[in-house]
C-alpha cells in the first residue's frame, strides 16, 4: 500500500487550526488541496513543500508523522552475503521474498529486497525482479511527493534496475527539485550517491545520451564546501563518459592514480572496478 500523505496533511493542519483557505492561499486551489488531503490526487513535489512551510512543518517532521521507515537493516547473514559475493545465499533470499510480495502485493517487502536485487544483478547480470515488480518501484518514485531519507536510499538501490526511461525521468524530477528541499542536506551523501549511480547505469545500458544530460544537471548543484568531493566524482563519470566517446583511457586514470596518490585508495579501487566494467561494455576500438 502507499502512504497517505494529504491525510496527514489534514491532520497537521487541523491540529494548528488552519483553514484550507489558509493553508493553499497563492499555492494551489481549495479544491484541490480538499482532493489531496482525502487521498484522492497527489499534488506537485514543490506544491508539497510550499503547504508544508504555509502550516510551519518541516519535511523530517511530516515523514515523521507520516511513520515512514527512516531505513532499512539487512539481516546480518545477508550483508555478509554480499561482501562475500556468495550469490546462493542472495538469491534464495531475494526468491524467498519476491514469493512474499507476490503473495501480499505490500510494497514495502518489494522496497526491502532491492539493495539484495541490485546486488545480484551486478553479480551476475540477472534481474530477479518481473517487469511488474519494476514499473510498480518505478512508478512509486516518479510519483512520490515526499523525499524521506527512506525513499532516498530506495533510489539509491533502485538505478540498475529501473528501466532507462524511467529511471531518466526520476532522476531529472529529483534534480530539478532539489533546492527546494532544505531538510534534505543531511542525507546529500546519499542523494549524490543515489543519482552518481544513476549516471553509471545509464554508461551501462549505453545510454550515454542520458548519463551526459543528468551529469550535466548535478554538476550545476551548489554543494556545500566540505563535500566538493562530489565534484571529484563527477568529473570522473564525464572522464568515463568521454573515454566511451574516444576510447581514450588515459585521462581516467590519471584521475584513479591521483586518488592513490592522496592515499583514498579504498574510492580509488571503487573508480577502478567501475573503470574495468565500463572498459567490457565499451572496448576500445
């Protein structure tokens, strides 16, 4: 089931005693918020943020209320499952689960299985998840109004999986509203990170038109100073993006031995693996 954020709208509102007029005055119709808070239409993302500061709530105090999960804990064998690359175990767990969902149609067993799922499709190649299953995680993002640091992570999981449309337009909307998100800053190693994957993917699949135009759009995000080393990964992807272009390695890593260099060999190692997979899909010609 989805969660229904206009109720706990109404809720919030009615408890501050705002009247809808008050509420949407300047931001949406009467009619409108009426139809949104008795969970019958969704409303815009920034739509959503306008309401939220007309009755003083912030959005970490609105995800609060509205209980959604903050995060999602793997059991222990399965983590250690997919350090140890043991795809057996992975995939007993993910088929197990998936049966679940199918069983109960509950989305949030769907959403707890896809950072295993992502997991084994980068293992081995093979998406356990049916075309329903992925247009159903699809279609939540794109029309989520809410970003919880829950529904953050689920993004972060869900780039490889996605297909390219869809994935492209998730992206594009989540960058687009980024600065209208205040609260969101906390989670900004997360939210890079989620939609740094993204570009990979889109290298991936070959859909290098995609990768150009979301890196474009992250490269103009005011980051604050301590994390320009964002900005560092972002010119990585547009040195692998161009390497797909030219065949021309060379300036990747030049980029992967300055990491090394400055003793971030754990990252530079991440680069590499990246590097060396791009390198299987886009062989020099």
């Amino acid at each position: 089931m989805m969660f229904k954020y206009g109720s706990i709208f109404k809720e919030l509102r009615k408890e501050q005693e705002i009247t809808q007029p008050e509420a949407c005055a300047g931001i949406c119709s009467v009619s409108k918020l009426s139809r949104w808070e008795n969970n019958q239409v969704e409303v815009e993302f920034s739509t959503a943020i306008a309401l939220l500061k007309r009755i003083n709530i912030t959005l970490d105090e609105f995800t609060n209320r509205a209980e959604i999960e903050t995060e999602f804990n793997l059991p222990t064998k399965i983590s250690s499952a997919i350090e140890d690359e043991n795809v057996p175990v992975l995939r007993k767990y993910v088929q197990t689960h998936l049966d679940i969902y199918h069983s109960n149609k509950n989305i949030i067993e769907l959403k707890n299985i896809l950072p295993v799922c992502n997991q084994l499709l980068l293992m081995e190649g093979k998406n356990y998840l049916e075309p329903g299953d992925i247009q159903r995680i699809g279609s939540y993002l794109l029309h989520n109004t809410v970003w919880s640091k829950h529904n953050i992570i689920l993004l972060a999981n869900a780039p490889f999986l996605l297909n390219s449309e869809m994935g492209f337009k998730i992206a594009m909307r989540i960058i687009h509203n980024f600065d209208q998100v205040r609260d969101i800053n906390e989670n900004l190693i997360i939210f890079m990170g989620g939609l740094s994957d993204t570009v990979i993917s889109f290298v991936f699949k070959k859909k290098l038109e995609y990768a150009q135009k979301i890196l474009d759009k992250l490269r103009k995000v005011n980051l604050p100073f301590y994390y320009m080393f964002f900005d560092l990964t972002l010119s990585f992807l547009q040195k692998v993006i161009d390497y797909c272009h030219t065949g021309d390695e060379q300036p990747v890593l030049a980029m992967i031995d300055n990491l090394v260099q400055l003793n971030c060999s754990q990252q530079a190692h991440i680069w590499l693996d990246v590097f060396k997979s791009t390198q299987e899909i886009w062989p020099q010609k």
